[in-house]
C-alpha cells in the first residue's frame, strides 16, 4: 500500500492512488479470489489482465443490476462496448448508471461503476493489441449476456450445446483474452498461439461450469437454473421440477454427468497451462490454482451429490492454501502435474457414461 491509503470505501483517495494500488484496492473489493491469483502474473501482464476483470465486471454489474430491465441493461451493454472501444464517454456512462444501482448490489461494485472513468484510461494506456484482446472481451460478453435477460430459465437450458454458448459468453471469451494477452507478453508463448486459442475456451467452460454446479441452489432461489435439460432427459429427470429438496437418483445421476464434463474442460486447461514455459511461475501459478481450486469443488460435489446449499460444497481456506503450496513445489514439472491432475480427478468421470471435451 502506498502513502495514499487508498480504501474501496473513499473514492477520492482511490482516484488519487497508483495505478497499481487502485486496480488492486477494487480487486480486493469485487473478487478475493482474482485478488489472490491477478497479482501473482509478471508486470506487464498483471496491469492489463487487472484491468480486464476489472471491465468484465462493469458488465456484469449492468447484468445483475435487479433494478434494470432488459432494455436498459442491453442500452447500457451497447453505451459500455463503445466506452471501452474509444476510450470516451465513460464519466457520462457512469454518471448515467450509478444513481440506478441498487442496494443489492455490492458498495464495491457502487465504487466501480462511479470510477469507471479511471478503469478505461488506464485500459487505453495499454499496446494496441492489449486494448484490441480486452475489448474483443467486453464486446462478447456485452453483447452475449443479454440474450438470456428475456429467456424462461426455471427449467434450465434446453440443451447441452446452449449451456456451451453461455458459458462461452461468460467465461470462454475471458480465456479467449487472456491467451492472446499471454502471446501479446511472450513470444514463447506466441509459438503456441493457435493451440492455447482453442484450449482457452475449454478451460473458461470449465471453471464456469464448476461454478454452475456450486452454485445451482443459490440461483434457484432467483428462479434461475444453467443446467441442460437433454443431459437430464437421459436420465430421467425434468428440470421443472427442480427445487432445493431435489435428491433423486435421476438427477444425482444428471450431476455425475456434468461434473465428467467439467473434468474434461479442466484436463485441456491442465494442458493449456503447460504449454506456459515452466520458468514463468507466476503465469502458471495464475492457471494452476484456478484449475485446483476448481477440481477441489467438483470432488466436494461429487463428494456430496445430495448437497442444497452452496456452502456444503465450498472449499476451507485449508485447501486453498494446500493448493497454493503444491503448485509452488511442483507447479515447473508438467509430469508431477499431469501426475496430481490425474489422481484427484480421474474419479469424477462417470463409469456408466463419458464425455470428451473437444481437443
């Protein structure tokens, strides 16, 4: 911290703190865990993949803003994609939004929106194509999400492919991003352009749909389901009758098949983690502890098939630390990796079915 003191809580000395400390404070504001893993990347990279989530959670501050309608969240979707892509009008977005946020909404996402300004000059500050990746980003995202505002989703998503599309919007285009910020750093890592592309996406589905999976009571509650009826028609179950008493042997059965699913996307991102060259530790630890805090929840939901409620499956502070701990020791070997990956993940594929994420 520097001698700006800069705090979530007061605007002004936020506004006044180094780029660095104003990035970090909203971090700390809107996610502890990108707060964790953002700062272990390089300088040069942490700045723009800062900003990145930073953008990416405007969106998504505009997307579950409970006052907003359809309407107003696709006109200012539309207003943030051009904010971003020019680098003006970001005072009048903000000053716009702000008074329409309510009190649902985080006082750290308030803070956000009410310095957007600041966000989208330090984002015009970076390399042409930094600003081209980021806002290729925001634009997929902003212009995804609001397709489902209108959609019925009590019943869940109709099929597998349409939860594929959503998780893309939401995640994928994210691991889109980063893979080409990473080749933007490193021309080693350019050499792998092509295939870290498609494994990207793979490895954004899988972290989503981890968090789907995690989270399927707590959007219930909102009345909202993510999970693809045709995966639960084969095992006889209909999603419309979902509810947090649900525990039949039908749609445990439709958990276990997309948890192997989630697995298969988390093995391509164990892959696209180690084409990162060994000696960049802190981009690989970025990857790695995602990746293993990931696999941790699936095993606490196979684990607990029956679970209601998102905190039965929620990882302890022990386990994250113990995830950070063997990345560090192992996290230069691709075969101890492969190794570990291997032996706390092979168990969540279904014996009685199986499921291959594309390669």
């Amino acid at each position: 911290m520097t001698d700006t003191q800069a705090t979530i809580d007061n605007p002004e000395s936020l506004l006044a703190a180094s780029v660095d400390e104003f990035q970090a404070v909203l971090l700390e504001g809107v996610s502890r865990t990108f707060a964790l893993t953002i700062p272990q990347l390089p300088k040069g990279l942490y700045e723009a993949v800062a900003n990145a989530y930073l953008l990416c959670r405007i969106v998504d501050t505009v997307e579950d803003e409970v006052s907003l309608d359809a309407a107003q969240k696709e006109h200012f979707c539309s207003r943030f994609i051009e904010v971003v892509r020019t680098g003006k009008g970001a005072a009048d977005f903000a000053k716009d939004l702000s008074p329409l946020l309510s009190e649902q909404t985080i006082p750290a996402e308030h803070v956000l929106i009410q310095v957007t300004e600041r966000v989208i000059d330090i984002t015009h500050s970076f390399a042409p194509e930094q600003i081209e990746a980021l806002l290729g980003c925001v634009e997929t995202m902003a212009k995804g999400m609001p397709v489902y505002q209108n959609m019925d989703l009590h019943a869940g998503l109709a099929t597998l492919k349409d939860m594929d599309e959503y998780c893309y919007y939401v995640a994928g285009c994210v691991g889109e991003m980063l893979a080409k910020l990473f080749c933007h750093y490193s021309p080693e890592i350019n050499a792998h352009r092509e295939q870290l592309l498609e494994l990207s996406t793979s490895f954004g589905q899988g972290l989503q749909m981890t968090n789907i999976l995690k989270d399927i009571w707590d959007d219930a509650q909102r009345g909202v389901c993510w999970l693809p009826q045709d995966i639960f028609t084969e095992t006889g179950f209909d999603l419309k009758n979902l509810n947090n008493a649900t525990s039949t042997a039908e749609f445990r059965l439709g958990l276990e098949h997309l948890i192997s699913i989630a697995q298969g996307h988390l093995k391509n991102a164990l892959t696209y983690t180690q084409l990162i060259p060994s000696h960049e530790v802190g981009m690989r630890n970025f990857c790695l502890w995602a990746l293993g805090m990931a696999v941790l929840t699936l095993n606490e939901i196979k684990a607990n098939l029956d679970f209601n409620d998102s905190n039965q499956v929620k990882i302890t502070r022990k386990s994250v630390k113990a995830t950070i701990l063997t990345t560090r020791i192992i996290g230069r070997s691709n075969w101890l990796l492969s190794a570990l990956f291997n032996a706390k993940s092979k168990h969540l594929v279904c014996k009685d079915w199986t499921y291959q994420a594309k390669q």
